[in-house]
C-alpha cells in the first residue's frame, strides 16, 4: 500500500465514523417521532424543521453539561467503562459491506472498511466486548441500582448471544463462509431470509436483548432501577453511553440486512451505478430500525425471570433444533439424493399434519372425563 491507498483508507474511516454519528441522531429522532405517531403525541417539534435537529441538542447540552463523579466510585475504570461500550459499537461496523465500488484515482475503493475472512466472528467479538463496558460501569459506581443493572445486563447479554450466534451458525452452514462480502454474493438469486426465516427470528429476537432495546431492556427498567448501570453517570460520559446504545441497533440491523436481506444488492441503474447499491443497503436498514421502533411501541416490558427463561427454554433449545436442521439440509442432498430427501420430508410432513389434527380429539376426551369425576 502506497500514501495514496492509505488516504483513501483514513477517508473511508472518517466518512464511515461521520455517517454513523449522524445516523443515530436520525434514530433518535425517528424514534421519538413515530412512538409519539403511535401514541397520538406530537413528538419533537421545536428544533428544526420537523425537530430533526432535537438529538443534536440534546448532545450539545450533554457535551456543556458538568460530569459529576461521585465519591465513592472506582475512578479509573468508572472513567473507563464509557469508552469500553463506544469503541466496540464502532468497531463492529467495519466489516459491513454497505455498497460495491467506486473507481477512485484509478485504484478501486470497496464500500466496506475491512473484508476479513472471519467477518462475522469479528461481530460477535465486539459485541462480547461491549458486555465489559456495562459491567465495569455498574461495578465502579459504587452504588446498589447500576450493580443490579450491570449484573442483570451481563446474565442478560451473556445468555442471548448464544441464541444470536446460532442464528449465525445456521445462515453460515447454509452459505458456506464468513466473508460478509461473499454472504452477500451468495444471495444474487434468493435472499437467505426465506429458506433460513427461522434463523432470522432468532437473530432479531435475540438482537432486541443483545441491546437492551423493549421489550427486553430490563437492565435500565426506570420503574426498578432508576436508569441502571448508567445511573451515577452525567454529562458527555451519560451522552457515551447512550451513543453506544443506539450504535448497537444501526450496527445488528445492517448485520441483519447483510446475513437475510441480501445486503445492498437491488436494482441498479445506469445512472451512478455505485450509488444504487448504497441506497437499498439504507433503506433496508431504515427497514429494520422501524420494525424495532414499533415492537418498542407495541410490546410491554417483560418481567426478568421470564426474560431469562425465555432465553434459555425457548430461544437457544430452538436454535439448536434449527442448526441441526440446515446441518441436514446442507449435507442429506448429496448423500441420500434429492429425491429421496423430498419423499421422507413430505411423509414427515404428513405424520406431522396427522398428529396434530388426531391429539386434540383425545386431549378433549380426557378433559371431559376429568370433569365428570
């Protein structure tokens, strides 16, 4: 790599950097305006056209606003714990492919900051580094209510990243990589969320809680610990926080678009070609983002005992029934046959839609005869 090849690297990182700062202020605001839509409120107003520029407001009075530490805090890592969640949050976007190329000064740009042959690995990684920040900022509070909120974010985060990762593990089986730019080629002709839809609930289930977004964002339930882990935190350390928060969703929502919704491949047109795949690859993140807004507006909070079972009942049992399955689908075609494979799922079925349709009738004899001792 030459001076020219490492501008181009330090412009992409920056430009990169930039659109994600300005893509949570949009969710921010985007939020506010459709659950005020939802809940027949007004929602922001006031600062800018439509109150688009409420969240660049809110950031210039966190960054003004005085820092207070309590006394009793561990400085060093409660100083720290900030910068554990943000960095992270940023890394994790740089193995997204969000468009093509571009020719530039006759070298040729991709739209993606690294193409690491373990791309999705680097994901779960960050996200597993995030769960070091919450817990660190909790523990060196010093305080009772950012404890609790740490320890229930970490059994939280901890337990829904397995079910997260075997949503992966079966769209990686079925593809054959963990190059994030080839499981984008491998949707040129079929998008995976239609033969993995399993796996895409599980991973958007799973993502909910992996960022503590409604109806799964226990560790900062208002109505029993204050605001959580984050509760003694004030001013730009507070704004950190809540920036790596919604960072999070931007970065599981285009992981998401890139894993089951084919990534940035749409129609293209001749006109700036390079531009087309960028545009789809936003709108179907926009997609997502809203998709999470209205399960925030629509579903209450649920209560922790529940959230973790939930979790370790139902999502991560069902994961591993799913990889076992695409396993088979992936392997039984070559060596069974095709055919062969088709004529034990379709008697498979049957039995199925068989059993189902007869256990009701014996269900109902069996309650009728209990009622009638």
């Amino acid at each position: 790599m030459d001076w020219v090849d490492w501008l181009l690297l330090v412009a992409r990182v920056v430009l990169v950097f930039g659109a994600l700062l300005v893509s949570v202020m949009i969710a921010v605001w985007a939020e506010r305006k459709i659950v005020a839509d939802m809940q027949t409120r007004l929602g922001p107003r006031r600062a800018g056209p439509f109150g688009v520029l409420i969240t660049l407001a809110d950031g210039i009075k966190l960054f003004f606003k005085e820092g207070i530490t309590p006394t009793e805090v561990e400085r060093p890592v409660y100083l720290l714990a900030p910068m554990m969640s943000l960095v992270p949050a940023f890394l994790a976007f740089a193995v997204v492919p969000f468009g093509t190329s571009l020719e530039l000064f006759g070298r040729e740009v991709p739209f993606q900051l690294a193409d690491l042959n373990i791309g999705i690995l680097w994901v779960l990684a960050m996200g597993s580094l995030a769960v070091y920040g919450v817990v660190l900022a909790g523990w060196s509070s010093g305080s009772a209510y950012p404890l609790l909120g740490s320890i229930r974010s970490s059994a939280q985060m901890i337990s829904y990243e397995v079910g997260l990762a075997l949503g992966v593990v079966a769209v990686l089986m079925y593809v054959g990589t963990l190059r994030m730019s080839e499981i984008v080629a491998a949707q040129d002709r079929i998008w995976n969320i239609i033969p993995q839809f399993p796996a895409f609930l599980i991973y958007a289930t799973a993502a909910l809680a992996e960022t503590n977004r409604p109806p799964f964002d226990l560790p900062e339930a208002e109505t029993e610990l204050v605001a959580g882990y984050f509760t003694e935190y004030s001013g730009i350390r507070f704004a950190m926080f809540y920036l790596a928060e919604y960072l999070h969703t931007i970065t599981v929502s285009a992981v998401a678009v890139t894993l089951f919704l084919g990534g940035w491949r749409g129609p293209v047109f001749d006109f700036l070609p390079w531009l087309w795949p960028l545009v789809w690859f936003v709108l179907k993140v926009v997609g997502v983002i809203f998709v999470f807004v209205w399960i925030r507006a629509t579903l209450p909070r649920f209560r922790y005992d529940r959230l973790m079972s939930f979790g370790w009942k139902v999502l991560i049992p069902w994961g591993l029934v799913w990889v076992l399955a695409t396993g088979a689908i992936v392997v039984l075609p070559d060596e069974v046959g095709r055919d062969t494979l088709f004529r034990w799922v379709a008697i498979g079925a049957g039995v199925t839609l068989l059993i189902s349709l007869i256990a009701p009738m014996f269900v109902r004899k069996r309650t009728e005869a209990e009622a009638t001792r």
